[in-house]
C-alpha cells in the first residue's frame, strides 16, 4: 500500500500539465448494493468522478503506443487515448484526468480500494479476474495474442524451433503461464528467464541475457520500436494465446461499468457510421440517419440511461476521434509501430476482424 500510495502522489504532481482542477488522492467507497445485486442509487463511482471534477485513470507505467509520457509529460497512447474520450463524456473536457501509473502487481488493488476509477491498460479479460479478482470488464478494446520476438540473424521459422531456447517474460503475467502450457504440451524444452517488468524484459532480451522475448504482439511490437535497431528483430507468425485487452472496473457499480462500456462502443460505432473528430459537428446538424443522430445525440434520452447528457458520445468522439483514428494514431499507420488492424478491425470491413458494438437504440 505504500508503494500504491507513493505512485499516487506522483502521479497527481505529473498531473499537473493535464489537468487544473485539485483531487483528492484519497480512496473512493465502493458502491453500496442492495441484496438484489442491484445499485441502490446511481453510481456512486460516476458520483464521484463528477464531484471530484477529474478522473484518475490507472495506466501501464510506459508501453509506446499505448500509455507513455513524453518528455514535457504528458502521455500518450491507445490506452491513454480512451481514458480521455472517457473524461469528455463524463466531465465535458478530455483533459480532466489524472493518469496513475500503475505495475502488474499494483493494478487490481489500486481499482479495488478506488485509488483510479478504471483500469485502461494491457490487461487480459481472463475467467480467474473477472471471477475471483473484484473486477469487471467493460469490454475488449483491442484484440491481442501472445507472440514471440527474436534477432532476425536467428532466421527462425517458428517457435517450434525454440527448443532449449532462453525466453525473456515478466514474472507472474498471463504470459508467463502461457509459455510453461504451451512448451509443456509441446514437450519443447525452454528456460524461462523472468523479469520483474516488461521494461527489464525487453531490456535483459536487448543485452542477449535471452534467445528471445515473449509477450503480446502488441507489446512486442512497442518493445522492438523502442530498441537501437528495430530492424534488427522480428516478430514470429506464431500466436500462442488470446489476450482480450480492455478497460476494467470495480465490481458493484453497474452504472458505472456501464459509461465505460458504451463510450468503448460509442468510438466503435462512430467508425462503422463513419463519423470522425473532424465530421462529427456536421453530421450532428445533418445526417438523417437514425443510428447517427442517437449517436451523436440529436435525438434524446439516451444520455440520461447513463447519468449522462445527450452529448457524451459526441464529446468523446470529438475528443479523440472514432476507433480508426485512434488506432492508426497510436498503434497504425501513422505511429512507430506500424501495426495492421486485423483482428481489430470491424466485423464488416474487408478482410473482417471482430470488432463490433451492440446497437445505440
């Protein structure tokens, strides 16, 4: 708890170029539940969130494209990215966040005792979290597999040519016991060689102490586009896993769980109807479409289901923009890491992916 604490309060003074706003570093109550499992009241995490006037949002401490701080410090990323979407339909300005970064082993009991509001970082919806840890997923914002990075020098074909290999991993991550299934089933002798971050993973692969490395795509990626030489290294065909990585919540506060469920898919379906950061104003005063106009708020009352005005997606899509954008800036085309869409791209797009968002109606 001290260590939690610590990191709080540094990341309240970082904060300070983000937002203007004082908060309270203090812990918030968990939501009080009638014995229906019902909410007794509205959310009392949004309730908070309000009076507070910012939200505090629990990062991973730095994974390009995802959540890093640049040098002026503020952060940037995919992850980071949604946390302000959430802040502009919660509060009306995607600025009033407090980003708390946040380890491996910190992150489920800073969301458990209310030190951040949400989880928006590479976390894996799993059954033993989901079940047994206190918290609930609000949805799969990226699509994601355990894969492998290796020096291209080694011109491997597979990971099935690993064996009596030297693997990178982070200690006590899904990755971890990821790679001990998958090498026992395969009867692949390996050395796990565990390191305590992802950080100190890429960095003991980068100095040869291992073969190779071994974590999400995505974050092999990162990792590799962080390195001396990006060329150097290659990321194998072979995906071991499926990581489901979204935002997360603490259990009891439906309400709650619900705002960040539906911004997630509100930048989801701004995407399919194709309303970006830049069109979003002049569809909001044009477009006929029923599916735009609850969207984007003209036509009302969806708004108040949340706690919410009718303008919340809107705020949130102005903010950061539909999906695509979000993706091509941070992770895509348009970012060091160059990733293509594929598994997250939309469930109607050519090739089809699995992206998709219940209907607004």
């Amino acid at each position: 708890m001290k260590r939690l604490a610590l990191a709080l309060l540094v990341a309240l003074s970082a904060a300070a170029c983000e937002r203007t706003t004082p908060v309270s570093s203090a812990p918030d109550r968990a939501p009080v539940v009638d014995g229906a499992g019902v909410a007794a009241s509205a959310s009392r995490t949004l309730a908070a969130v309000k009076a507070r006037g910012a939200l505090r949002c629990g990062v991973y401490p730095g994974l390009a494209g995802f959540s890093l701080a640049d040098p002026a410090g503020r952060w940037r990323g995919f992850d980071v990215d949604f946390c302000r979407a959430l802040a502009a339909a919660v509060l009306g300005d995607p600025n009033r966040v407090v980003f708390v970064p946040l380890t491996n082993d910190e992150r489920f009991t800073a969301l458990k005792t209310g030190h951040v509001d949400l989880l928006s970082r590479n976390t894996s919806w799993t059954f033993s979290r989901d079940a047994g840890e206190g918290v609930d997923f609000a949805g799969v914002a990226y699509y994601d597999g355990q894969g492998f990075l290796a020096p291209r020098d080694f011109d491997l074909q597979s990971a099935s040519d690993l064996s009596g290999a030297k693997v990178c991993v982070q200690s006590g991550s899904t990755s971890e016991l990821n790679l001990r299934d998958w090498f026992r089933v395969r009867d692949i002798n390996w050395q796990p060689v565990l390191a305590p971050t992802l950080e100190r993973a890429r960095q003991d692969y980068e100095r040869g102490v291992c073969d190779v490395m071994s974590a999400d795509v995505s974050s092999l990626a990162s990792a590799r586009a962080t390195m001396v030489d990006p060329g150097a290294h290659v990321l194998l065909s072979d995906v071991i896993s499926k990581e489901p990585l979204g935002p997360a919540v603490r259990q009891g506060d439906p309400g709650w769980t619900d705002v960040v469920r539906w911004t997630l898919n509100a930048l989801i379906l701004a995407e399919e109807l194709g309303v970006t950061s830049e069109t979003a104003d002049r569809m909001r005063k044009e477009s006929t479409r029923p599916e735009v106009r609850r969207l984007l708020g003209v036509d009302t009352g969806y708004g108040a289901m949340l706690g919410l005005d009718d303008a919340w997606a809107f705020r949130a899509i102005k903010a950061v923009g539909a999906y695509d954008e979000m993706f091509d800036r941070n992770l895509g085309r348009d970012s060091a890491l160059k990733l293509e869409r594929g598994q997250n791209a939309l469930w109607n797009a050519r090739p089809a992916g699995l992206l998709y968002s219940p209907p607004l109606r």
